[in-house]
C-alpha cells in the first residue's frame, strides 16, 4: 500500500464505529491460516482470555481492488479468540 493510502486508510480506521464479525467470518474473508495456539503472542492474548480482560478490537480494512480482508492489527487476538470458540463475535473497526 502507498503511503498516501495508508493514511487514508488510518484516517477512516479512527472514524469507523465498532462493529462485531464472527472470528471464522474474519478467517474465511482473510484468507490467513489459523496460527498455533503455542504461538507466544497467541499464548498471552488466551491467558487475557481466561482472565476475562478485555482486548482492543481488530483493525481490518479491505485490499483495494480485490476486496480482500486485510487484517491492520489484531490477527494473533483473533487467533486466541478461535481457538476457544470459532463462533465467537469479535470487536472490529472496518475502513
């Protein structure tokens, strides 16, 4: 992405409301693999979990052009959350 996209993108990120996507919906529209829940940041966001502490919500944003979900920050949280239920309803900000 060109930096003048880029902060076009942040722009609307800072805008967007939050919105909740279902963690396998998010999967399936990134087209990422699902990281191990041995994975160390995957690891510390499932004892968050566990502790009931909140997690900040995932920053997605679609590739110009393909449509593809683009995943700005959030993908080892969205792992953790899978990793205890893929149905779960997560916090998002779209752009």
């Amino acid at each position: 992405m060109r930096p003048r996209e880029a902060r076009a993108v942040i722009s609307r990120l800072k805008r967007a409301r939050v919105v909740e996507f279902a963690a396998k919906d998010i999967f399936r529209a990134s087209e990422l693999p699902m990281l191990r829940s041995t994975d160390g940041h995957v690891e510390k966001y499932r004892a968050l979990i566990i502790l009931k502490e909140p997690l900040s919500p995932l920053l997605l944003c679609r590739e110009p052009g393909h449509g593809k979900l683009i995943i700005a920050d959030g993908y080892h949280r969205l792992c953790a959350v899978y990793s205890f239920d893929e149905d779960a309803m997560i916090p998002c900000r779209i752009a």
